[in-house]
C-alpha cells in the first residue's frame, strides 16, 4: 500500500489552506462604520487582542486573527498596549 496518494492530499490541503489564510490576511476589512476605535490595556496578551477586536466589530475571526498573529511572529514587544483607531480598508495585516 503506498502512501504517495495520502501525501499528495495533504499537501495539497495545506497549499490551498496556506493560500486562504495569506488571502485573508491582506484582504481589506470593511466596517459598519468608516473607523472604529479600540482600546488595548497593558498587558493584554495577542489572544485578548483578537478577543478586543472581535468585541469592538473590526473582525469576526478571532482565531484567524490570532493565528496570523503568531504565524506573522509578531512578538510581544511589537504588541502594544494603547487606544487605535482602526479604519475600513485596512488589512488585518496593517492592524
């Protein structure tokens, strides 16, 4: 029995996973309003940053955002604690 049939699949599985998540993540986001303002307290780590967004309506995704967070290896010193003003059209990418 070979195994070169279930390997093809799976890399074709994750090639087009692969594709999705780098589509999404520069694709604009569109607001119910023209920007939205979100706060992030000291110390919130990337998970309650993605929970922060999805409260505050930029995503719907919160574990997408999270995902691309820690595959884009933003670390902790580039997170930072603050008040921003999110508009419509940025990419995930750019928040």
């Amino acid at each position: 029995m070979s195994l070169q049939p279930f390997f093809s699949r799976l890399f074709m599985l994750l090639s087009a996973l692969l594709v999705a998540f780098a589509t999404w993540v520069y694709l604009p986001i569109t607001l119910s309003k023209s920007s939205v303002e979100v706060m992030i307290a000291p110390n919130t780590s990337a998970w309650g940053i993605a929970h922060a967004l999805t409260n505050n309506g930029v995503t719907q995704q919160t574990e997408l955002f999270y995902l691309s967070v820690r595959v884009l290896q933003l670390c902790a010193y580039k997170l930072k604690a603050g008040t921003y003003l999110i508009d419509s059209g940025m990419s995930p990418q750019q928040i």
